[in-house]
C-alpha cells in the first residue's frame, strides 16, 4: 500500500510536498485525471476512463472530508488501468479487495508519510489534541483521523468505532470499528468496555483516555479510546 501511494504520488511529492493537506486537484492533474463536481450522484464518486486519462465524477453535495476521501479513493482505481490506449482499460475486473485496497492507500494519499514526519505530530504527547490536530490539518473525517493514528502511522493505541444506540443498548455499527495491530482480542474488548460504558455515562477506569461525541439525535456517536501509556514507558 504504501508503494501505491508512492508511485501515484511521486510526481506530486517533488513540486508540492511542502503543500499540507495534499492538493488533490493538483495531483490528478499530474496523474492525467480531471475532476467534475456532479449533483447527486449515486454511490457519490465514479472513476471514467476518457481519452488521454481520467475523468473522476464527485457528488457535489459531500461535505468537504468525505469529498477528499472520495477523490482520494478514485485516484487509487487509475492503478487497476493500462494506459498503454489512447482511452485506459481495465487490467483487473472490479472485486472487493480492489475497494478494500483503494480506501487502505486513499489514506496514505491524504495523509502521506513525509507529512506525518516534516509535521511534528509525532511530539505530541496528549491524544486529544493529536486527534484533533491531524483531524483539522489534513482534512479528515473522525472515523479517518482514527485510522490514520490507530493502524497506518500507530501513533495511537487503542480502538474506535462508530456506536448505533437501538432501544437501550449500545452496539458498534458493522464495518466501522478500527483498532491498532498490536492489541490482542482481549485489550481489544477491554477498551470496547471502557467505549460502552462512556456512553452510559458510567465511571471509565483512569487507564485509557476517552475522546467521543453524539449526533444530534444522541443515538449515534463516535468513541475513540487511548490506551495510556504506563508509568514506566512515559519516563522512559
């Protein structure tokens, strides 16, 4: 994933790293795309081969995060052609681990290695603020923000998710749960607990920061918990 970020952003890195966050436009110009902004489009991004490159169709009503995402997503998919025609055809066909893999190094794009580096990210110690900050500087939503620190750079540890309450019970929402590699099943259920009883406004155990919020229709909420580092490791 992270040589498929290289090589799409190769060009880019050498006229604009310095630019924070990625300029997407700018990058699909220099991978031969052109992106149109279209009202209600279903499924919210598409990804044309035309002649000379791409043309990549965005819903115009995302909001600013999810259009980001949705640009960065499609750019990936320009891997998958040949562009050896005057019009890119497809190598592969479409499949679910073509998705998966777009979305793991659509984040790489938005969030590139060298910016996490030159940022100074990696000093801040208090993990609100780290979530807040790389949230607000690179434009992502919080579920992206999460991943980001949790399974692409670990400047995290800990678990997060999306929660769905339905009658008087909390449930994380399928396929919007993140948590870092290096937790095992049961660090993994322990923090999910700290997660639950957060949002039943229960007393959290002092080991594990809590960094959630609600909808408007308090029935839905984020929740991202940080284990804390212990004594021992934060004097080391």
């Amino acid at each position: 994933m992270e040589c498929a970020a290289e090589t799409l952003m190769a060009d880019y890195r050498r006229s604009y790293r310095s630019m924070v966050p990625p300029e997407l436009h700018r990058l699909a110009s220099l991978i031969g795309a052109q992106i149109s902004y279209v009202a209600d489009l279903p499924g919210g991004a598409r990804l044309l081969p035309v002649q000379g490159g791409f043309q990549i169709l965005i819903d115009s009503t995302l909001v600013g995060c999810r259009k980001r995402t949705a640009i960065a997503h499609e750019l990936v998919h320009t891997l998958f052609y040949s562009k050896n025609d005057s019009i890119p055809k497809r190598v592969l066909p479409p499949s679910r681990t073509e998705e998966h893999f777009c979305f793991d190094v659509a984040r790489r794009i938005l969030v590139p290695h060298w910016m996490i580096r030159s940022s100074g990210l990696r000093d801040i110690q208090e993990a609100s603020r780290l979530f807040s900050t790389i949230a607000c500087t690179f434009k992502l939503s919080r579920q992206m923000a999460s991943r980001v620190l949790l399974q692409d750079y670990q400047l995290l540890s800990g678990v997060a998710a999306v929660w769905i309450k339905t009658g008087e019970q909390w449930r994380m929402k399928l396929g919007n749960c993140y948590a870092s590699p290096d937790l095992s099943r049961r660090d993994r259920a322990t923090l999910h607990s700290v997660a639950r009883a957060w949002l039943c406004s229960e007393q959290k155990e002092n080991r594990s920061e809590v960094i959630g919020s609600f909808d408007s229709t308090a029935r839905k909420a984020f929740v991202l918990v940080v284990q804390k580092p212990s004594a021992s490791a934060a004097s080391a």
